[in-house]
C-alpha cells in the first residue's frame, strides 16, 4: 500500500509538481488563479531585481498584468500548466530577452519555467575554479556552485560572493570562473 505514495513530489513519469497541500490556503489557490499567478510573478521580477543590484521594472504592476493578458501565449501556457495539474516545469514564467538589461517592456518574454530555467543553464559557460588562499594555485575547477559546495563543503553563498567581489575568498578559498571555451595554461 505504501509503495504507491510519493513523497518527492513527481508524478508517475518523473514530472516535478508543485509539493502537495493537505489543507490549501487561501494563498496557495490565490496563486493558481490567472491573475494571482500575474501578480506573483510581477512580484518575483521585483524581488529578484533588488536581490540582484538591477534597477526595477520600468512598468506598473497594473500595465505588466494588462500586458500578460494581452498576450495568447500566457493564457494557452497557463491552461496547459493547470491541465497538467500544476506541473513545476510547466508554469508559465517571465524573463528578460537580454539577461544583461533590467526587466523593461522591450526586454520580457513569456516562457514555462522549465524552458527559463534551461535558458539559465544552458548561458552558464563558465568554470568554478578552487585557489589556495594566496589564489596562486589552482586546486580544483567544477561545473558548478553547487558541485564546488557538495565536494569543499563551503556554503554556495559565500562562494557567491567572493565570485562577486563582495568578499574576498569562501572558506578560505580563492574562487574564480573561466569561459569553457578558453584553455588555460597552468
């Protein structure tokens, strides 16, 4: 009997949901309604702008969701996400055309969060590299911050923020990225 239940939060082919609500809350169904979807993620470009040193949407709340409504794609992506019975990966999404400039009205698209989420992976074509402390020698390079973090054990965030300049090294680390594409000579 047990052997049916699933608790990471796939269905039967291995697609990601949202984790299961025993008892949804009025935020949660508030959230799955067109327009509360529309104001999380109006919320989300604002959030993730400040997070990320950029400057604010250039629009209103009010003009983003008049837009999104607008636009056919959000209501087909929309009603596929909810056939789906709210598929992760399926949930329409927003993003920048051009990840280098801040959210505008010429610079969004709407997508599914499975294809921004790629897009995102896909524009990393960098290295991690491990420095020793005095950032002479190279000790290791990895795909990733979270392989650097599983395999050093160094919190990802402050790999983060030596990576940004905002600290000078992670666990007494040196870390530095690289193009994939460049070879180097050691």
């Amino acid at each position: 009997m047990w052997d049916s239940v699933r608790t990471d939060h796939q269905d039967s082919i291995g697609h990601r949901r949202d984790p299961p609500t025993i008892i949804m809350g009025k935020r949660t169904l508030r959230r799955r309604t067109k327009i509360g979807l529309a104001i999380d993620l109006f919320m989300a470009q604002v959030s993730n702008s400040k997070r990320h040193g950029r400057e604010p949407p250039n629009y209103t709340k009010d003009w983003f969701i008049g837009w999104l409504y607008d636009q056919t794609i959000y209501h087909s992506l929309y009603d596929r996400w909810v056939e789906s019975e709210y598929i992760k990966n399926l949930r329409p999404s927003v993003d920048r055309v051009n990840s280098d400039l801040p959210y505008s009205i010429e610079n969004i698209q709407i997508l599914t969060f499975g294809d921004n989420n790629s897009k995102q992976t896909k524009s990393q074509v960098q290295v991690l590299q491990q420095w020793t402390y005095d950032g002479l020698i190279l000790l290791a390079e990895f795909s990733s911050r979270e392989d650097a973090r599983i395999c050093t054990g160094v919190i990802g965030t402050n790999i983060s923020k030596c990576l940004k300049g905002i600290r000078p090294r992670a666990g007494g680390y040196v870390w530095k990225t690289r193009d994939k594409n460049l070879k180097e000579e050691y």
